[in-house]
C-alpha cells in the first residue's frame, strides 16, 4: 500500500504505532518498525540522558526509521493557592490505604520547549523522525532538527492547531479525535471542541499540503481503510498495541484491556492536570474535576496515590488509558499484529471495491 506516509519512511503498510509514554518500548518500536511500519517510542517523561538510552536502544534493534515523541505543553507556573486545594480534596482517599499524600506537588516533567539538552540529544542521535503532543516546539528547534534531516510530525486536535503545524515548519499532521486513548494533545485543555476522528481527518486532509495521519478509535483494517478513504496518509494506532508482549503494560492494565471494563472509557484530567482518556475508574468517579491542579503538578500527586492504592492491591487509581474501541484489541506479538492489520485493511478495501 503505497501512500506519502510509506513513501517518505519506506514502509510497506501506513502504519504508525503511537508514541505512548510509559507503555511504548524500544522492543514494542524495534517490532513495529520492523514489521514494514513506523515504530514509537516516547522521551517526554524522561531525562535527556535516558532519551539518548532508549534511542540508542531502539537503534540497537532495528535498523528501520522509526519516531521518538515529545512533549510541547506550555509551562504551568507554580500555583501553590490551586496546588493546596487539589493536595486538601485528595486527602481523604490517601487515608483510605492508610497514607498521607505530598504536602508540595512538583513540575516532573520538563517541557521540549524549554529542554535544550533533549534537542541536542536528537540532534547528535538523529532519528529519522521526531514527534511533537500538547503544542509545537520554537521555532530554532524546529530550524535545527529539519536541518539535521529529521521529519517532524505535530499532533492537532482542531483544524487550527493542524494549520498552526503546518504553518510552523512540521512535515505531517496527526488528526486525534476525542475518541483516542491517552492525553489529548489539545494546545490549550481550555478550549477543546472535542472534534471526532473522521471529520477532523477529512478537514485536515482536504486543508493541509501536508500528510494527514488518523489517529482515535482506529483497532483494526476496516478503521484504517475507512481513514485512508477519508484522504489520511495512514493511521496511529496507540490502544492495539497496549496488549501486545513487547509492551511495558502491567497485568492489570493488560486484564482490564481484555475484560468488560474496556467498553467503557472517558475523558477525564483527574490523573494527571490534562484530559485524558482512559478505562473508567475509581479515581476518575471520586475526583472533582472542577479542583484538579495543573498539568503535570496533578500528575505528581496522582502517582502517588496510585502508588499507595497499588500497594493494598487497588488498581482503580491507575492510568489505564484506553481508546474507545479497547474492546477490538488483540493481544498479539507486534509484528505479528501490524501483519493482521495490513490484511484487514487489504480485505476491507476489496469488500468496499465490489460494493461499488
């Protein structure tokens, strides 16, 4: 299948696994990769000295393209007043397991926009694709990684971010629907019009010059052809390959993944300061949405309380995330998946030839 996502990389299938911190592996990228599609892994939650690691890593397995993912969220300023209220209203579920939570939440994860030391990391490691969430890089930081040959994707969640990207110097654009596992990568959580897959990527792809690559709902060959029919270069796909063994998902991820729980997710910041969407739980139905603090301050603190529920056994504080089609995965070895998918979407494909 020959689009300008498989030409630009080479690829056999237009197919990227998603970038999902935390989960993603450089074996689960190297597989992917491999297999003839675009393999991620994610560096926004890690210093530059463990991205410079998992790079190599990843490198170290494949000898294919594939995408490192980064985070561009404004920097939220310390609000101790906000930060006091959400530590207050969480109190009460610390002392459920019997702890207490943090009396200061921190700022644990260091924006690409102010993280010189991760550019310079990309830019002596050179991967051959660099992937942005939450907003988009400077402008020199854009300048130095196309000048260092390297293709630059920008996910948007409205056709304004999308032209905001491609306006900026990004070479593809990932159209995320609301109905996407994970945080959305929304510029501003204030204002989010909340746009579905399909008609976001038809907007996008009927707008931008650039690749438009779907992502949201999408879990096998029939969402991919319907987005490739719908103009996309290809598909993202994050929640397929949670399941999958080279992923980092913990068995109770991967049981709730499996079980009734998956068809019923939501969009909630409770976890970490920005919505996100994933497998309902306890701590999406007890928080009050309206008090949560800034992302990532709220993060901090919610892994905190995930770490002492799961110390008594207790999952429902866990970010679990999950698109909204969970219930179509397929726990299968990720080479072996991306092949499933490639038939699928061939099949899909020919069942809609002979309808017409």
């Amino acid at each position: 299948m020959k689009t300008a996502l498989t030409a630009r990389f080479d690829l056999s299938f237009p197919l990227i696994q998603a970038p999902m911190a935390g989960t993603s592996t450089p074996e689960l990228a190297a597989a992917v990769s491999n297999a003839g599609s675009l393999g991620s892994i994610a560096v926004g939650a890690v210093s530059a000295q463990e991205a410079r690691q998992a790079i190599r890593a990843t490198k170290a397995l494949t000898d294919r393209p594939f995408n490192v993912n980064l985070f561009c969220h404004t920097p939220a300023a310390p609000d101790p007043v906000r930060d006091r209220a959400w530590i207050d209203h969480l109190r009460p579920l610390f002392a459920t397991f019997g702890a207490a939570p943090p009396e200061t939440l921190n700022d644990i994860y260091q924006s690409f926009v102010t993280d010189d030391a991760k550019l310079a990391v990309l830019l002596e490691e050179r991967p051959a694709v660099v992937s942005v969430h939450f907003g988009l890089p400077r402008p020199d930081q854009v300048a130095a990684l196309k000048a260092a040959g390297i293709a630059l994707i920008a996910t948007a969640t409205t056709p304004e971010e999308g032209r905001t990207a491609v306006a900026a110097g990004i070479d593809m654009v990932v159209a995320q629907g609301m109905e996407a596992g994970g945080h959305r990568g929304v510029f501003d959580p204030a204002d989010d019009p909340r746009f579905a897959t399909l008609p976001l990527t038809r907007l996008l792809a009927r707008e931008l010059h650039v690749p438009v690559i779907a992502a949201g709902g999408i879990m096998d060959g029939a969402g991919i052809a319907a987005a490739l029919a719908l103009g996309a270069a290809g598909a993202q796909l994050g929640t397929a390959f949670v399941s999958c063994p080279e992923s980092a998902a913990n068995p109770a991820y991967r049981a709730a993944l499996a079980g009734p729980r998956a068809e019923r997710t939501r969009v909630s910041p409770v976890l970490s300061g920005r919505p996100a969407r994933g497998i309902e739980n306890t701590f999406m139905r007890r928080a009050d949405e309206a008090l949560v603090a800034a992302y990532p301050y709220a993060y901090d603190i919610g892994k905190a309380l995930n770490a002492a529920a799961g110390l008594q056994g207790d999952d429902g504080y866990a970010p679990q995330w999950a698109g909204q089609a969970a219930p179509l995965g397929r726990a299968l070895p990720a080479a072996e998946l991306v092949e499933v998918l490639a038939q699928e979407t061939r099949d899909a494909v020919r069942d809609l030839q002979r309808l017409l």
